[in-house]
C-alpha cells in the first residue's frame, strides 16, 4: 500500500455450527490487541448473507512506515482452539487507490 492512504484488511470467518466467542487483531504477534476505534484503527464486525460466516474488519487510516508488518484477526470458535489468519502489508511510496484485502478462513 502507498503510504497516506486508508488500508481496510477484511477477514472472513466461515465457523459453521461453532459460533465465534471473540475476535481480536494484532500487529506482528505483540500480546497487545489492536485498539478498536480510535485515529489510527477502526475494527468492525459484520454479518453476512450466510449464517455461519462473518466478516472482521480492520481499517487502518493515513498509513506510514510504522504500519509495516504483520495483521492477524484472531477468533476463538466453542469447543475448538483458538484460531488466525494473517497478511503481511507493506508500505511503498507510489500513489496507489485504496483496496481491501479478504483474509478467507474456517474455523474447524
């Protein structure tokens, strides 16, 4: 992505009969969940059409060098583990338009 711009990074949870119990995002494995709004991040989560999937939306506003790395959505299923699913993003000085990236994932 080119840096200034919005970055919207959408994972998509197909859980099937074992609903989610949380979801959180993280930067390069840090402990530290990604805060949910404020000026940098923006989480939201979605339905969809189908029933047994969701979608778990991280937005990242005005990135930098500094949002280089890792994003993992994390989701806890009922009666298995915790699972993820992750993007490396990477910032170029280019101009670029905004896109989206879906990160598709089962929880099984």
């Amino acid at each position: 992505m080119s840096k200034s711009s919005d970055v919207i990074l959408v994972c998509l949870i197909d859980y099937g009969w074992a609903c989610p119990q949380s979801f959180f995002w993280n930067l390069n494995n840090n402990t530290a969940h990604l805060s949910e709004s404020g000026e940098k991040y923006e989480i939201q989560e979605k339905d969809t059409q189908s029933k047994c999937k969701k979608e778990f939306i991280l937005s990242i506003f005005n990135v930098t060098e500094h949002d280089e790395g890792t994003y993992s959505c994390h989701w806890q299923c009922k009666y298995t583990g915790s699972m993820k699913a992750a993007v490396d993003l990477k910032i170029i000085d280019e101009p670029q338009t905004g896109k989206s990236f879906k990160i598709n994932s089962q929880c099984k």
